[in-house]
C-alpha cells in the first residue's frame, strides 16, 4: 500500500508551486486573457490536490459526496488548456456558440451533481439510490475526464507539430522554451489519460488499485504544474504578452495587410538570421526604419512579424537581443573590468533606465544580481 504521508506532501507540493503561480498571475502587470485562462488551470490544479488531501486526512469521511466536486473541476482542465493555447498559437478566440461547446459536458456535470450536493449530509451506506448514484457519477465521470485529457492533449500536440508552431518557436527564443512545455505536457496528458481509461474500462477501479493510481494522478499534476511554473519563470516574457497583440485588426484584415503563417515564417526567419548575424540591436538608436533598410523588408512587414508572429513590440524586441548580448558579456573574462552599467552600454541600451527596466522584464533579476549569480 502506498504510503499516505507520501502522497499527502506530493499533493503539498502541487499546492504551493499552483498557489505562487496564481499569485504572480494576479500581478497587475500580468493580467490579460492568456494569463486569465492559465491561472484557472492553476485553480483547478490546486483545487484536484486540495480535494485530494482533505480526503486523505478524513475530512469527508463525514460528507463523502462532496468529493465529486472533483469531477467537474477536473473537467475544465483539458477545454481551458486547449483554449489557452489557442490564444497563444492563433492571437484570437471568438465568444460564440462554437467556443462554449467546449464546456457542454462541464455544465452536464454541474447539473448532474446537484442531487449529492442536495443531500450531501446523507451518510454513506444510509440510502442505496443514493449510494449508487454518487459510485456511478464518479466513475463515469473519471472516464468522461480520461478521454477529455487524451482529446485536448492530442489536439494540441498535433496543432503544434502540424500548424508550424514549433516552426516558429525554434526560429525565435522568447517561445521556444514555452511551446516545446506545452508539447510535453500534452505528452504527459495523454498518458495519464490513457492509464485512467485503462484503470475503468479494465476493472481495475476498486480499493487495492485505487490507491496506486491515485498517486499516479497526483504525480503527473504535480509534474505539470512544476513544468509550467519552470517555463514562466525561465521565460517570464511570456507572462507580458500584451492582450492587444493576439487579435489583427479587422481594417488590417480587408487592406490585405496581415500575411499568412508561410510568408510571416519566411520573413520571421530571415529577420532573426540578421539580428544574429549582424547585431544590428548594438547601435542603441536603432529604428525600424533603419533595420527595414538593412534587412531589405518593409517596416510595415516587420512590425507585422515582430508583433503578431514574434509576439512582442519592437522596443521589446529589439531589448531581448540587448539582454541576451549582455548575459554573454558577462561571462567574458576579458570584460570583468567593465561596470555593470558599461556591460549595458555594450550591448546596445541607450540609458541606465531603459537598460535595467528591460532587464527586469524579461529575466526578473536586476542587471546587477544577475551579473553577480554568474560570478559566484
């Protein structure tokens, strides 16, 4: 059998690492509808593992058909991670019929619950009806969840691979990190929703197996919650993703001006071979004008790319390069005699201000710390 106390400080840790993400997700700074959606993953991740634990320590044990608000909470996840991803991957999604027949069988599940939360102070083993109700609601339930994890994770891994996304997260840092998390937890997902399937329609859903997969559940949301609050806190560009760059303008639109994945890849390309080849961000005033001029392609096309593909504004994108140009001077030994400051001026900021506000942005570390973490 395995160990309560194990699985008590796993479902712990689910909590603490979900609980600090949604609180850096409620910083005024971070509030847009991607950021939105993931902090209600975050909700529902801690809420599995909060269920999870007040079941372990007895506190059902008086009103145990209050346990199946697990179901619907658990129902969200594979809809709001899909929809998430949507937001990042295609910048839009529509209010309409078609987005909220994501969460049909969420609201089922609502309405479906009602009678054990109507008569949750019956105890268990008093009324039969009652008593089958809650086994069958759960178990169909656990199954109905298994196969939304398996749906949405395939459906976003295969939007990755086959829509160019990984295309384009390996053509530019800011996402490459980001997407390729998003993939393995997908990955992740489908297994676990795959061995829950196998755990019902094999008859395995009884006490000796239970408790083994109940672990197994509680692992692989504690694994994703690790990998998500790795990736935002490796990458935190990702968490100022402005709200106003996921949707082209519909005047945009009708001028023919937005280009189509194939064409924004090729140009996405062939600007960031220049920005690592030529390092045109060392010159501290440089414009898009001045880069249009250098890569050959009209401003307007790399204020497309850079906003709608890239998914930054020029500022920061040209400041990203900036960052990552003072990280390898700081490594130089031959530049140890320069001030932090000087090291800034070298890789091309213009002013102390501009140098240490986009450093903190995109690292969430001062130019000082971070020069001081690599020396030590």
């Amino acid at each position: 059998m395995v160990n309560s106390e194990l699985l008590n400080h796993f479902l712990l840790f689910g909590i603490i690492l979900t609980i600090g993400l949604i609180l850096i997700l409620a910083k005024r700074e971070h509030r847009n509808l991607p950021n939105l959606l993931f902090a209600t993953l975050m909700v529902n991740l801690c809420l599995y593992c909060l269920l999870t634990l007040f079941k372990n320590i007895g506190w059902f044990d008086l009103y145990p058909y209050l346990f199946a608000i697990r179901v619907p909470s658990e129902l969200l996840f594979g809809p709001f991670l899909y929809m998430y991803f949507m937001l990042l991957a295609k910048r839009k999604i529509d209010l309409n019929l078609k987005f909220f027949r994501h969460l049909y069988i969420l609201i089922l599940s609502i309405l479906l619950i009602l009678p054990l939360l109507i008569y949750f102070k019956i105890p268990l083993g008093q009324n039969i009806w009652m008593d089958r109700y809650f086994k069958y609601y759960q178990l169909i339930g656990t199954e109905i969840v298994s196969i939304q994890f398996v749906v949405y994770s395939i459906a976003v891994f295969i939007k990755l691979k086959k829509e160019g996304f990984m295309e384009l997260a390996k053509e530019h840092p800011v996402w490459s990190a980001h997407f390729k998390h998003i993939r393995l937890i997908s990955v992740l997902l489908i297994v676990h929703g795959t061995t829950r399937l196998l755990e019902v329609n094999l008859g395995l859903y009884h006490a000796s197996f239970q408790r083994f997969f109940e672990i197994g559940n509680v692992l692989i949301y504690s694994v994703v919650s690790l990998i998500f609050t790795y990736s935002l806190i490796s990458n935190p560009v990702v968490l100022h993703y402005d709200a106003s760059i996921f949707n082209r303008s519909s005047k945009k639109k009708k001028e023919g001006a937005a280009l189509d994945q194939e064409e924004a890849l090729t140009y996405m390309k062939k600007l960031n071979e220049h920005m690592v080849i030529a390092k045109p961000y060392l010159n501290p005033d440089l414009s898009v004008q001045e880069l249009s001029d250098q890569v050959k392609i009209s401003s307007r096309i790399i204020s497309d790319v850079v906003n709608n593909i890239i998914g930054q504004n020029f500022n920061d994108y040209i400041n990203n390069y900036r960052v990552e140009e003072f990280k390898q001077l700081c490594v130089d030994s031959s530049m140890d005699h320069y001030t932090v400051l000087a090291l800034g001026y070298e890789a091309g900021f213009k002013s102390k201000t501009t140098f240490n506000t986009a450093f903190k942005k995109f690292t969430r570390m001062t130019p000082s710390e971070y020069r001081k973490s690599v020396m030590e």
